[in-house]
C-alpha cells in the first residue's frame, strides 16, 4: 500500500517565548522539522511526505532548505486555524485516494523508526495505530474544589504520534465540523464510531516544547 506522512509543524514558539518558531529551531546542527522529516524518509524511502506550515512560514522554511542542502522531497501545505484545519489541509493534498497516512507532529523528531513502521503495519490491518507510552508515575484527579482522588495509572496512556490510519476512513472523519474534543487525530477518528488501535510508542519521542526540551533533545543526538 502506498505511504505518506502529513507532519503539522504550525507552532510559533510561544511557550519558549523565541522570535523563530520552535520547528526551525536548530538542534545537532540542524532544524527540528529537518530531524522529523529524515525519520519517517529512513522508515520508508518511498513514503510521500506533506509539510503543513503557516503560509507565512514558507519562505523561511525553503530559506532553511537551502541555507542546509537540505533536498529531501516533500510537499508545502498551508496550515489551517487549528490543528484539525491543518490536518485537513495535509490529508487533501495526499495525490493518491488509498493506501496509509501517519499524521505526526513536526517537533517530534526522535520517535523511533520501528514505532512507524509498526503504526503503518497496524494500520494496514485495523484502520488505526495510535503511539501511546505506559504512565510511569502515580496519578490523581483533581475537582474544581482542589479535592483529589487516586487514578490507577494502569487505565491511562500518554498519546503520542504518529498516528496513522488508512487514507480512505481518516479523510472521512474529517469531512465533519470542528468539534472541542477533537483533541488529536484519534478523537476524529472515534467519532465515527470507529475503535482506536494503541501500539506502543517510544519514550524518546518527546514533543519539543521548551528550553529543557531543547537540552533534552541534544543529549538525545549526542548518544
């Protein structure tokens, strides 16, 4: 079955509190979004990659592309007003009506090679593969009262991506109005109806979001 990955990079930076987005922020000599995009070609040399950015990014990504030789086939797509918008965006540009998608977060570049190649062959068999991580601390719930409760963690995953799905049924979760709880891919993708299938994720797979994460994430290219 034919491949693509749709990578959403349409964060400014805000939590960092830097002028570049957090996407072309250099790492290991490199920007992030460079590190993801390299994963997924590494998974699967043939897979078809669609890069959503904020238009008015453009110009500096294909400045970055050229300032690092960086010649790795993809597509630009503009992003949306929210994160479901720049989905939908990424999935109607996909060239070819079947076959697989993963949808992944553009500052995630240390998900495993193995964790996408297991979502793409999950997938392939149930319609869904959703990266999830094991809880390692104890967790509580607390009420707007500041009352709390003991969770057993064993009920709860920490979602990550990629998540992946066949093209045809994730298209037609997305023909439906934004709704608040669609909080990922995967809450459009049950509000059809459909069941989820949870794979296991990889726990280097962070979501760079902070200067810690930035330290974290040069630690992780040094090993």
């Amino acid at each position: 079955m034919k491949k693509t990955a749709v990578i959403v990079a349409g964060g400014k930076g805000t939590r960092m509190g830097t002028e570049v987005p957090k996407q072309f922020i250099p790492i290991g000599g490199k920007p992030v979004l460079m590190h993801t995009l390299e994963v997924f070609a590494q998974a699967d040399p043939d897979i078809f990659l669609v890069v959503v950015l904020p238009k008015k990014d453009f110009q500096l990504w294909i400045d970055l592309c050229h300032k690092y030789d960086f010649l790795m086939p993809h597509q630009l797509v503009a992003g949306g007003s929210s994160r479901f918008q720049s989905v939908k965006n990424g999935l109607d540009e996909i060239p070819f009506a079947d076959g697989l998608v993963a949808i992944h977060d553009g500052v995630r570049p240390f998900v495993a090679k193995e964790v996408i190649s297991e979502s793409f062959d999950q997938a392939k068999k149930s319609g869904s593969a959703i990266a999830v991580m094991n809880l390692k601390d104890s967790l509580r719930k607390v009420t707007e009262d500041g009352k709390s409760t003991f969770q057993e963690r064993q009920d709860f995953r920490l979602v990550q991506t990629p998540q992946t799905f066949q093209i045809t049924k994730i298209k037609e979760a997305f023909q439906v109005e934004e709704l608040p709880k669609f909080t990922d891919d995967a809450t459009v993708y049950e509000h059809q109806g459909w069941e989820v299938t949870l794979i296991p994720g990889n726990p280097e797979n962070i979501k760079i979001t902070t200067f810690e994460d930035l330290d974290y994430a040069e630690f992780l290219l040094s090993r």
